[in-house]
C-alpha cells in the first residue's frame, strides 16, 4: 500500500533549522527510539550513513539527534546546546559514520541505546525529507 502525503508534510515542519531531513526528521527518529526504549537513555551509539555520515556535523544532525534523545521536539531552542544539556543530564553517546552503504536510504541513522534499568534497543530509522521518518 502506498504512503500517503498530508498537506502538512509537503509545507514542512515548524522546526529549528537548517535542513528539515537533517534536523527535524533527525529529532523524531530520536524520539521515536526513546519511546520505544521506554525511558530517556543513559548511553547511545549513534551511527550515521550514507548522506548523513558525510554531513552530520555541518547540518546539525549531531546536535538533533542528541536533542532528540533528551526528548526536545524538532522546534526547541535548545537543539543549539543539546551537547551541554546531554552533559547535564548524564547522557553518554559516541557517533560513529558509515559512508557508503548502498542498501540503504541516503538519510540513514542506526541508534543502540541503554536506559537507565539496563534495557538495551536498537533501532534504525530514516529521514525522508519534511520532517518525514520511516
């Protein structure tokens, strides 16, 4: 069965910027795996692919993601200084980058995280472009 688009996808996100796929879309993957591991997480392994992999740093994904694992939504001041509110908040993390992984979406990210009861998750996801993930 085939996605459907809503108007709102195609105007994009109510974000901070710059790019919706490399920032807001980044946010809501983060999101999506805290939700799924149940708690906010104590350590994460954050590899980026392909597209991202390339660009993490200078788009603001390693930032988004980060801010996504303290639970920010996509248009929260903070994204800015997430490094320094992880820090605050015990939050451990390491990025890691893989460049050319063929199989798979450009806007690749994989996520392994630990919550603070020993709960281990990982969880892949994709930034599709306007705040989309899959």
């Amino acid at each position: 069965m085939a996605e459907k688009s809503s108007i709102f996808d195609m105007i994009g996100p109510v974000m901070i910027g710059p790019s919706s796929s490399h920032t807001a879309g980044v946010v809501r993957i983060a999101r999506a795996a805290i939700r799924i591991l149940g708690a906010l997480p104590t350590e994460a392994v954050i590899t980026f692919y392909n597209s991202f992999a390339r660009t993490y740093e200078g788009h603001g994904s390693d930032r988004a993601i980060v801010a996504g694992l303290l639970g920010y939504k996509p248009d929260d001041e903070r994204i800015r200084t997430a490094f320094e509110h992880a820090a605050a908040a015990g939050l451990h993390y390491t990025f890691q980058s893989v460049g050319n992984a063929s199989t798979l979406h450009p806007n690749t990210i994989k996520l392994s995280l630990s919550g603070p009861d020993g709960y281990r998750v990982e969880v892949v996801g994709q930034s599709r472009g306007g705040g989309v993930i899959r």
